[in-house]
C-alpha cells in the first residue's frame, strides 16, 4: 500500500528532518529498564562504601600508617569521583539518549559519552597519581604538544568526525559517494569512515562489488560528498535511453515508454512524490520540480540520431535492478511497432 503523509511524516528520520527544518519539538518518556536500575544501584552501593572507608579512615579506627592513610584517602576519592562519572555516563545514556529515535545517532552519541567518560576518568587517576598539579599540568602540556605535532592528520581526522556529528553530512547507513568512493557508510569512528562499496572498479550498475572502503574523517572536509538517502525524499531520479531515427514516430514513443513506465513502477511513484511534497511544504524548499509522472524527453545525440530519454523515480538500492527489468519491457513495446520505431540497424546498431 502507498504510504500516506500522515505515516512517512512519523517516520524518526522524517520526524527529525522536520523538526530541524520548522523548528517542531516533540518529547517522549523514557524509563530506566531492569538491568540500568541494577547498574545504578550497584554505582550507590559503590559509593557509599567508598564514602563510609573514607571517614573511617578519616576518624583514625583503622590503625594506619599516615602515609598509607594519605594513599588510601586519594584513592577513594578518585574511586568515588569514578563512580559519580559512570553514574552520570548512564543516566545520560538512559534518559538523554534514550529519547533518540534513530539508530545511528544513537550510537554515534553514544560514543562521544564513551570518549568523554574515558577523559575525565583519565584525568581523575592523574590527578591520583600526582599530588602537585602543577608538574602533573606542565607535563601534560609539554606531552600535548610533542603529539600534537607528531599526530597532526589524526587530530585533524578527530575534529572531522565531530563535524560529521554536528552537521551530519551522512550518518550510519547512507548511500553516499565521496571522492572516487561511492557505497553504503557502515562505520563512522573517531578516525576514519567505512563504506560498503557498490559499483567500483570490478562491477558496473549499484550492485555492491564486496569491497570494503576506508578513508580518513579529514577527507569530509576537503571533498564533495553526495549523499543519497535524505530522509524527507530518499530517492533518486534515474534514467533510459535509446537512439532513434529522426523520422520515427516520436508522440507513439514517448507515449509507449511512459505508459510501460508507469504500469511497471506503478502508481506507488505518484502517492511517494505527492506525499513528499506535502512533507516539502512544511519546510523552505521550493519543490515546484518534483514531478510525480515519468517523463519523455527528446535530445539531438552527437551520432546523427535522436536520444528518447524515459525519466523516473526510484530508491537508489533498487536503481540497477529496476532500469534492467524496464530496458526489457520498453524493448519488447518499442520492437513491436518497427513501422513507428526505427533503431539503428546493422553495424551502428
């Protein structure tokens, strides 16, 4: 069945283009399941026997030396300080995360939480293991530098990656093309990207060539990325053409090749685009070109014969297999009237 404005409009990434393009919120509840309560009551429990050593040792009933006393207290304090973290870390995933429908921003949230946690737990064992802050932040800083300089491209790759999550030029299970590499993403780390590869050097059409394909996050700013699979209009406009003769009957083709275009895609191309024109005119996008219907044109080809070109809408997943099962029925149309249709015959066929 044709899918109705009403339910591609519910759809999370429809849902968050349009809130991003008219600025609509919508809240959903979150509850915490079995397992993540467990977790943060283990976190209290934790805490708490961190916080009960702690005055203990502070009070003197456990007879130790004080500079063991000294170890322990800094220890706790950093177990306690790690415990606070990993509780905030879940309680953010839980009912911050939680609330985010789609997948792959989920999970690239999630990372970012991951990275965050391991800095700041990072920075609480140094602040442990070293008593002057002053030499722990000097060292730091003289270290920073010397990796800075020596990890430039990664640094660079780093920042990119937060470009991505920001701006979001693809996410997780686009089809995009980048540079010379086009297929579907299936990995965006802090570093590099991976793509599943279609087409390439072995293959023709957008069938997957099997390949994978990894480059640096830097490249996203420095390359054209085409991006096939924006939620409010996940399609493609793909195209056939043949050569004819000028003398052909060209109102019998172009009214051929539409009608087998039609019957083959069927009317669910029109219900799509209609609907996303109702979705376009929430938004500021001028979408007075979508056209709803295959389209004929005519072009004068640089071989002495006319081009009839057939243009339609398609899923980019579904554009090879669809435009070979078309080549077949327009052929079989067009060949049964020869006396309208005139192909190049012989050797410039």
């Amino acid at each position: 069945m044709p899918e109705t404005a009403e339910e591609i409009s519910q759809q999370p990434e429809v849902r968050k283009e349009l809130q991003r393009a008219t600025g609509e919120k919508r809240r959903q509840k979150v509850k915490a399941q079995g397992r993540d309560k467990l977790w943060f009551i283990a976190h209290t429990l934790i805490l708490g026997a961190c916080i009960v050593l702690y005055f203990l040792l502070g009070s003197k009933l456990i007879p130790l030396p004080q500079a063991t006393v000294d170890i322990s207290e800094r220890i706790l304090r950093g177990a306690a300080l790690i415990v606070i973290v990993l509780a905030i870390a879940q309680a953010a995933s839980v009912y911050g995360l939680g609330r985010i429908e789609d997948a792959s921003t989920r999970f690239t949230l999630q990372r970012i939480v991951h990275l965050v946690v391991a800095l700041l737990i990072a920075l609480i064992v140094v602040s442990i293991i070293f008593v002057n802050w002053y030499a722990a932040v000097a060292a730091l800083g003289v270290g920073s530098i010397i990796i800075g300089l020596a990890v430039q491209t990664p640094m660079k790759s780093f920042i990119a990656w937060i470009y991505i999550l920001v701006r979001q030029p693809f996410r997780v299970g686009d089809r995009i093309k980048i540079g010379d590499a086009t297929g579907d993403v299936i990995d965006v780390s802090y570093l590099d990207t991976t793509l599943w590869e279609f087409g390439g050097q072995y293959m023709s059409g957008d069938h997957p060539s099997g390949r994978l394909i990894k480059f640096p996050n830097e490249k996203v700013l420095d390359e054209l990325i085409y991006n096939y699979s924006w939620p409010l209009f996940p399609y493609i406009w793909n195209e056939i053409k043949f050569n004819v003769a000028y003398n052909s009957d060209l109102e019998f083709i172009a009214g051929t090749m539409q009608k087998v275009t039609e019957e083959e895609l069927g009317k669910e191309m029109i219900k799509r685009v209609e609907t996303f024109r109702d979705l376009l005119a929430r938004t500021p996008v001028d979408e007075l070109e979508v056209h709803e219907r295959p389209r004929v044109i005519f072009r004068v080809s640089e071989n002495t014969w006319l081009e009839a070109i057939v243009r339609y809408i398609v899923a980019p997943r579904e554009a090879g297999r669809i435009k070979t099962r078309l080549i077949k029925k327009l052929l079989v149309a067009l060949n049964a009237a020869p006396d309208k249709v005139m192909f190049p015959a012989g050797a410039n066929r």
